[in-house]
C-alpha cells in the first residue's frame, strides 16, 4: 500500500511533466512509449562511473540532459538544457 501514499511524479530526483498518463503510455506503474531522446549509457572501471541521458519522453514537452558521476561513494549530478514548454 506504500504506492498509494506517494505522488508517483515528485520523487525526489526525478525529473517528470505532471500529467496523467493512460495504461500502457507510462501510467498505473506500465512501460512508457519509448521517447525522442539521442542517448542514454553509462561506463564503471575501477570503482569509479559515468552515466549521461538525453530525456525526451514521447508524450509532453520536456527536454533535459542529465549526467551522473560517481566516485566511490560520492555521486555528482549535471544537468543542462532542461524545460518544458507547457503548461505541466
């Protein structure tokens, strides 16, 4: 019963346009249409990794590009081109 408690799109760390989202697009916790974005990866050697994504979901207008960087146990997160020309 915890996932009735939380707004699914304010989880901390997360970046998402507030709106309902139909079965099978995203909503009532099912896979999302695969969006428009131009990447998404990560590397890890020795201890130490990069992950960078290019988010564009198929259904809004937000746009972000995000990269994470950890170094042991410190985490560092980037991001740079992020909005959203709507109304969410």
């Amino acid at each position: 019963s915890y996932f009735q408690l939380v707004d699914h799109y304010r989880f901390p760390g997360t970046m998402v346009e507030r709106f309902e989202r139909k079965e099978g697009d995203g909503g009532g916790m099912s896979p999302g249409k695969l969006g428009g974005g131009q990447f998404v990866g990560g590397v890890k050697l020795n201890g130490h990794g990069i992950a960078a994504m290019h988010l564009k979901p198929a259904e809004g207008a937000l746009e972000a590009r995000r990269s994470w960087y950890f170094f042991g146990n410190k985490v560092i997160s980037l991001g740079a081109g992020i909005g959203a020309n709507s109304e969410y």
